[in-house]
C-alpha cells in the first residue's frame, strides 16, 4: 500500500474520533467540567443506575426477538437463543460505532446460517426503515403535547415529511404497481428482499417490537435525567428523545459521542436565557451511553462462548451447503 494510501485510510479512521472530540471540546467549552462533576455528584444514582439495567434487558430481549421474527420470516430459522447470542455479539463491536455492530451481525449469519450478505443486509435495511418512521412518528406526536412554538412546528412537518416518506418507500418497493422498469430494478434487487418476503402481519409483528424498544428509550431518557435533578415531562421526553437517538445513529462520530450531548443539550432546555440545567443535561448526556455501553459489553461478554460453540456448529453446517431456506413471501409469489 502506498504511504499516500495508507496515510488517507489513517485519517478516514481517525476522522470520526477527531470530529468527536472536537465536539466535545466545545460542549465543555460552553459547560464548565466542574460543573458537570457536581451535577453527577447530586445525582440520584440509585435510581439512575438499576434504571440502565433494566432497560439494558429489556433492550436485549425486544432487540432479539426482532432478529428472530425477521430472520426467520424471511430467510432461515433462527430461534430466540441463537438470536440473543447473535445481539450479544454485535454488543461488543458496537463500542467501535453502532453500524459496526450491524456488519457483526450480516457477518455472523454469513457464517453460521450461510446466510448472503445481501440478504442480511436488506433485513436490516428494513429494520432502519421501521426505525426511521417509528422514530418520526413518537417526535411528532410528543411535539403536539407541548406548547406551540415555531421550532416545534418545524419539528412537526420534518417529523411527517419523514413519516410519509417511509410509508411512501415500503409501499412502493412491496408493490408491484406502478409497473415502471426503474422501480423494478429497484424492487427486484438483493438489498430489498427482505421488504417483499415479509407479509404484512409479519411488518406489525416488527413495528410493534420497535415501538416498544423505543418507547424504553423514552422512559429510560425521562427517568435518568430526572435522576439527574432535571425537570422533564413524558410530553418533552417523547418529543426529544427520539431526535436524539436519530442524531446519534448519524455515521459521524463513534457511538453518536458528541453529537447525541449537543442534541440533548438544546433539546432539553439546557441553553437559553435562565437555563441552568446545561451541567446536568450533560452529566447524563456522557454518564448514559458508557453506562448502557459497558452493560452491553457485559452481556456481549456473556455470550462470547456460545457464539464460539455456535460458530463452529455453523460452519460444520455451511460445509454441508448451508443452512438458508428461502421463502417467497406474498410480493414475491
């Protein structure tokens, strides 16, 4: 590899960190670091931290249970124990960036089920789908519990535009209609198969698992910053919280560090004239994704065996051919 090469991979890897760092730098610049020391010093972790585990569970089982219902619905078998071994897998990659902890999973399948990367990959395109339109529909509906204001209007029409739009996109690559030849390339590639295999009570099946997945993330948002001695109603938390799990999914920094703090920041009412909750806000803002993370990592760690056991089971199968059985679903038929 060239050294112009090699020194161009180097700062692509490095980018993310530097952009998180520089983020953070400027959180702190704006927030005092001893201030945020005090806000975690007066909080209640009592209650913040046997808060994090139990939503760290419950993440897990409805995070499994959508793997199992997916996979197995459109692909090939895959029960709720290998699906909890496979989550915990992708846990201990996810401190590199969430979407690593995606390619653990595609390449997890690959190798124990035979499972195509394109096939693994548009089930979990699906699933981002589901995200996004969930996700636009909680900000939405938690806008019109507060009070009208011209950043919530904007919120509302951004959160309905995403809305339509995901409806819109699954509606049209499931159906065969309008029968135009660029939309059936687009509906016939490898990347959207998933989307036509599944009927439509197996899509309720996952929108209602995401749903509750994250609704967790909205109580668990109301109650840590709570803890925290900030004063948040379910309306605000319903509102903000899924802006800032949609912030942090963006690809810019690893595990949304910096851009998750700043989303938090102003949307929960730490910045503005009297506002005095900034410290707090960010207290949570760091203290909530290394908690959940090492949580995670923890249960990752418990599973690290089996998957090993799994692995090797898996590829004894795939020498045999493998282990997918494909299904036409409904749109394919």
């Amino acid at each position: 590899m060239a050294p112009r090469v090699r020194a161009a991979s180097t700062l692509r890897g490095l980018l993310p960190w530097l952009l998180a760092a520089g983020l953070i730098g400027l959180l702190l610049w704006q927030v005092p670091f001893e201030a945020m020391g005090r806000a975690l010093h007066g909080a209640r972790l009592g209650v913040f931290l046997p808060g994090a585990a139990v939503a760290s569970l419950v993440w897990f089982a409805l995070d499994s249970a959508t793997l199992a219902q997916l996979f197995s619905r459109a692909f090939t078998p895959l029960g709720w124990a290998e699906a909890r071994a496979l989550r915990g897998l992708s846990y201990l990659a996810t401190p590199i960036h969430w979407h690593a902890g995606k390619a653990a999973i595609v390449a997890r399948l690959r190798r124990t089920k035979g499972l195509p990367i394109l096939d693994a990959t548009s089930g979990l395109l699906l699933v981002q789908t589901l995200d996004a339109l969930i996700l636009a529909l909680l900000a939405t509906g938690g806008s019109w519990l507060l009070p009208t204001s011209e950043a919530l209007v904007s919120l509302r029409g951004v959160g309905m535009v995403v809305a339509v739009a995901s409806v819109a996109y699954l509606i049209v690559v499931r159906s065969d209609r309008p029968a135009l030849p660029v939309l059936e390339r687009l509906r016939r590639s490898a990347v959207h198969r998933a989307h036509r295999r599944l009927s439509r009570a197996d899509l309720a099946r996952l929108f209602a698992l995401k749903t509750a997945y994250h609704l967790v993330f909205v109580v668990a948002y109301l109650v840590g910053l709570r803890a925290f001695g900030v004063d948040v109603t379910l309306a605000r938390s319903l509102a903000a919280t899924p802006i800032v799990q949609m912030v942090g999914s963006l690809p810019l920094t690893p595990a949304g560090l910096g851009t998750q703090q700043g989303a938090m920041l102003h949307l929960f009412g730490g910045i503005g004239p009297g506002a005095t909750s900034a410290p707090a806000i960010l207290a949570f803002g760091f203290a909530f994704p290394i908690v959940l993370m090492g949580m995670r990592c923890a249960i990752g760690l418990c599973y690290l065996g089996r998957l090993r056991r799994v692995s090797e089971r898996g590829g004894r199968a795939d020498g045999r051919g493998g282990a997918v059985h494909a299904r036409a679903g409904p749109a394919e038929r």
